[in-house]
C-alpha cells in the first residue's frame, strides 16, 4: 500500500518542464509580451535520474496559490523578477492538464531579452521551485513511485537549462515512508499476538 508521509522540513524542491513554453502578444497591445504556458503539468510521469517516478497531482498547488506569492524569475535568481502573483504581473490557473500561467513581460532588459529568447527557442521551458507538504510514496515496485499530493510553490522560472535538484530531499522522504510503514507493521503484529494470546486465554477459561 503507499505510504502517506509529511515533510518535517522546510526542503524546497526543483523541477524541470521542457515543453509549451510560448510568446504572446496581449489583445489591443502592440509592445506587450506575454510568457504563458504551463509551469507544472499534473499526472505527468517524470523518471527522478533513475532513483524514482514522480508524479504531481492534480490541484496540488491549488491551496498554496490562494495562501501565498509565487515569483516568475530568471535562471533562479531573485534579484531578476519578471513578475509577481501579488502584483497581478503573473496570474496562474489549475485546469485539467496542470498550472497555466501568463506573465506580462516588463519593458526592462531581462524583460525584452526573455521575449527574444523565447520567440528564438533558446529558452524552451520552465522550473519551478516547490515544498512537498504531503506525498505519498509506493515502494512495492521498482523504481518507486512518488506522488505530489500538496505542495508550496515558491516560484517558476524561465532557464536555458531547466534543471531538477534537492533529490536528497526526495530520498529522505521515501526513507521516512519506509521507517512509518516498518513500524506500522510492528505495530499490526504486535496487535494481532496480544489479540491471538488474548483468544487463547479466553479459550482455556472455558474449558
């Protein structure tokens, strides 16, 4: 059975999407571009470097988005915003494929450079940085299976070279999830012999 488990941790997480990403150009507007695409796709299978399968469901971001800012940045660099939830720059939408988002480009040097990037296909896809808050995990099959049930997201960002990092992350998780399902099953066994010793005794008053 896959095993739930929560992080005790606040370990961010960085995932990679090479696909869809995309220049538009707003109705009405003749010097806006905008970004869009999507940023995570849900039930999407993802080989973690051999170690395990991802996948993220869907909606899992759905709770954050309401609570918290997501930044859209630059080869995950802070200090290169490109929009901002909070700030209406970056609007993000849970449909049945994944998280789509639109990002107005600013009318600033990363702005007008990621909009020729873009449009040229030197900046094919996104990441996006993420906290797993509940996962659950499946260990019965070869690799194992991970999936994102909620999440933080933190931030997407535009890259030449979308990356994946923090597997350590990931690999603690599982081990977490393997130590809950040892001991639940010490405690199953535990129950079934005082349940077993229990019968007997009960058995043996009657005769």
């Amino acid at each position: 059975m896959p095993t739930p488990t929560k992080p005790k941790t606040d370990d961010r997480e960085v995932r990679a999407l090479t696909e869809g990403l995309e220049l538009r150009s707003l109705e009405g507007a003749t010097d806006t571009r905008t970004a869009a695409g999507y940023a995570v796709l849900y039930d999407q299978e993802a080989n973690v470097f051999d170690l395990w399968i991802e996948t993220i469901a869907p909606g899992a971001f759905d709770k954050s988005l309401q609570q918290r800012d997501v930044l859209a940045i630059h080869s995950h660099d802070t200090g290169r915003v490109l929009g901002r939830k909070n700030a209406g720059t970056l609007s993000l939408r849970s449909d049945a494929k994944g998280l789509a988002f639109e990002n107005p480009l600013p009318d600033t040097s990363d702005g007008r450079d990621l909009a020729v990037q873009i449009e040229r296909g030197d900046i094919p896809g996104m990441s996006f940085g993420f906290r797993a808050t509940k996962q659950e995990w499946d260990d019965s099959v070869d690799p194992p299976r991970r999936t994102i049930l909620e999440g933080e997201l933190y931030e997407i960002t535009y890259t030449p070279v979308p990356v994946w990092s923090q597997t350590e992350v990931g690999l603690r998780s599982l081990e977490g999830a393997r130590q809950e399902r040892r001991s639940h099953n010490k405690a199953g066994a535990i129950g079934r012999i005082a349940s077993k010793r229990m019968r007997l005794a009960q058995a043996e008053r009657k005769i």
